[in-house]
C-alpha cells in the first residue's frame, strides 16, 4: 500500500445477451446482468442492454466475473493488474 492506497489496475468487459435471430431494435432491448466477485463480496453489478463493453477500476486481485446468459462462459476468473488491462469476454456464441 502506498501513500495513496493500493494499487488498481482496469477490468475490460465485454458482454452481450444470448438471442437468435432479432431486430437490432430488440436486440438492443435485451437485458443481461454482469456481477465482479473478490472472494465472496459483490463488488459491482451492471444490467446492460444490448453489446456493451464495461472498464472498470479495481484493486489489483483476483476476480470473478459472471454473465446470466446462456451460451456465454458464465464465470471468468481474472487478475487485476496495475501493468495491463484484465480483459472478460462474456459476449455469447449463440444463435
């Protein structure tokens, strides 16, 4: 810990909901739900609509980071650097 407290490093997060075939006006409507764990302790929580790509600053650690849709890798493990970005790609391989 430095003077001015500890070292934090950037989350990357890209997500999108799981649809098959839609409008980009409903596609664009769709709500998923993207949460950061440290442990055991929520650290943040979005809905998002749409594709959305979230940065977001956190102390250096390990995280969890999990989408509610279906065809996305539903958990990410990442570690938060100060040297690059911790990148998540939860967008879905669905169709």
């Amino acid at each position: 810990r430095g003077a001015h407290g500890p070292a934090t490093g950037i989350l990357d997060i890209s997500a999108a909901p799981c649809v098959g075939a839609a409008t980009v006006k409903v596609y664009e409507a769709l709500p998923s739900r993207i949460t950061v764990l440290h442990g055991t302790k929520v650290v943040a929580r979005w809905e998002i609509y749409g594709m959305q790509r979230i940065a977001w600053v956190e102390p250096v650690g390990t995280y969890l980071v999990h989408s509610n849709q279906s065809g996305a890798k539903r958990n990410v493990t990442i570690v938060v650097s100060s040297a690059h970005p911790a990148k998540a790609n939860l967008v879905p391989s669905c169709k």
